[in-house]
C-alpha cells in the first residue's frame, strides 16, 4: 500500500436535473459557464465546469466532512482548522520557521490533505491532485473527448451533436408574502392597498437533462491511500445528492457519475484495483490515527489568545 505511483482517474457525468453552474449575468438573466473553443473555422463558446468547482464539491467538502465526522471535531474546531479543512486555510502570517517536519507528519497523517494541499498560517502547501475541467460530450469537443476514453468504449452518436442542443432556459417567480390570503390577519399592521409587489422574476440559461460531461482527476507520484481517500470523497458527495453548480435547493445541478482508473502497470501494481478495498484501507488509516490526526490540527492551528 505504500508504493508511490501516479493515478489518473476519469468520470462522466450525466445531467440529471437542470444544471446551472454560473459565470455572471446579462442583464437580469443568468449566464451559464462557457468556455470558447475553435471549432470548423469559428469560435463556439461552450458550457464548461470549473475544476476549481469539482475540486471544492466533489473532493475537498465531502472529504473533510467525514474527517471532521470520524475525529469527533464537529463543536470543537477553532476557525482557523475549519477553515483549513474546508477550503485549505489562509496565508496570514510571515514565514519565520521550517514547517518541514510539521508538513511530513501532515501528509503522513492526512492523506486526503496531501492530495489537496492548504495553507498553514504562514505556509502554501501544494497538493498531488490535479483536477480536469468538465467538458461537454458534443460536436464541438468531440476531438478533446474521444481520445480520454477506455479502450472499446464509444459515445452513443446522438451525443455528438451542437453544443447548443444541450442548453435550455429557467423563470422562476420569487413570491411576495402579503399577496396571500391569510396576510392580512398574520400580520400586526395594514397592509396599503397601494403597497408595490415584491414579486420579482428571475431567469437564466442551463445545461439541459440528459447532457453528458467528461472530466477527471491526475493523482501525481501518490500512495494508494490518497486514491483511496479520493474514491471516498467521490463516493460521499454521490451519496449526499451529489450536486454540482447553484441552485441545489431548488432541485438543480444534480449529476450522475461514472468513473474508471487507469492503474500503472508493473510487477508492483498489476493492472486492476478494487475501489472498496481502497476506500476501507483509507477508512481505517484515519480510524488509527485519530487522537495523532486531532494532535496535529491543535498544534497546527492553536486557538488564538484573546
């Protein structure tokens, strides 16, 4: 389990429910995330996931939350250990000392925190993983997608089609409160019959159902035990809904995954590996090293004087 390799994990996702992963507005409508892509002579402009997006939703959040379930943290942590396991902490700090001995006993501990990296207080600590942007199974991205595929695997052909196939619109009414009919009594004053409605319309544009994404994770010069804290996050966020974009409390973003591994080859390795022995592996180094895991955060971060 110790033996050091590079992992290159693939995915496909496929849109269940509308999908609005946002880049800004135009006017009052919202725009979907595009990327410009030269295809046939021209430029298309392509709905593209972030991966700085699939890296905080599909890894980092759902991986610190079951480190932060496992090591009883949850009412105890400082901000700043908070801060650190969710969104990898923040430089405040000068660096006046070596941390290489407090960086080696972290990524020995933290697996999941060695492929991601942070930042302590006065230190970047770079991650092994580096993840792909999600690019949209169409025409247009056919030249980018075909070649990442497992061998024998083909597209099915009605997904080759123009990106813009695959992009609808939403309109939604955000509601005004004194327009119900029990209004007036649950309120403690009149309600002006002349009052200006609050309602308000709100729109914008979306990767429809059914629109597939490729996309994937580089694990570089990583143990097994990083692939396995990986497989694990992948496999908590599928778990809880496993949304990506804005608006998952109106029942968007929601995708379905597929991945595969392309294992190294060698005398070492073989050719296969079985994700749950993975994922169980990772679960009991974090179960081990529990009290040394807790040891390390308050060393890391102390709570500040007041």
């Amino acid at each position: 389990m110790n033996q050091v390799a590079t992992y290159n994990v693939h995915a496909l996702s496929t849109v269940v429910s509308p999908l609005t992963h946002m880049s800004g507005t135009s006017g009052n409508e919202a725009m979907i995330n595009r990327e410009p892509v030269f295809y046939n002579g021209q430029t298309r402009n392509v709905p593209v996931l972030s991966g700085n997006a699939l890296r905080h939703r599909m890894v980092r959040e759902p991986g610190a939350d079951y480190l932060v379930e496992q090591l009883g943290l949850y009412g105890e942590m400082t901000i700043d250990q908070y801060n650190y396991l969710y969104n990898g902490g923040s430089l405040t700090e000068s660096s006046i000392s070596d941390n290489l001995k407090k960086i080696g006993h972290m990524q020995t501990l933290f697996p999941l925190l060695r492929l991601i990296g942070g930042s302590l207080r006065n230190q970047i600590i770079g991650g092994s993983l580096v993840v792909k942007r999600g690019v949209l199974v169409c025409e247009e991205n056919r030249a980018q997608i075909t070649p990442q595929l497992p061998d024998g695997y083909e597209l099915p052909p009605d997904m080759l089609r123009s990106s813009e196939d695959f992009i609808g619109h939403y309109q939604y009414t955000r509601g005004d409160a004194t327009k119900r009919s029990d209004a007036s009594a649950a309120v403690s004053e009149e309600i002006p019959e002349d009052r200006k409605s609050s309602m308000m319309p709100y729109s914008g544009q979306q990767v429809n159902p059914g629109a597939v994404f490729y996309h994937g994770f580089v694990l570089n010069n990583v143990s097994m035990l990083e692939v396995g804290a990986l497989l694990l996050s992948l496999q908590k966020w599928a778990d809880d809904h496993g949304t990506v974009g804005g608006s998952a409390r109106i029942g968007h973003g929601k995708i379905d995954t597929s991945i595969w591994i392309d294992a190294p080859h060698g005398d070492h390795y073989g050719g296969t590996l079985d994700p749950v022995e993975l994922t169980q592996t990772y679960m009991a180094h974090v179960a081990e090293n529990k009290d040394a895991c807790v040891q390390w955060l308050n060393d890391a971060f102390p709570e500040k004087k007041k």
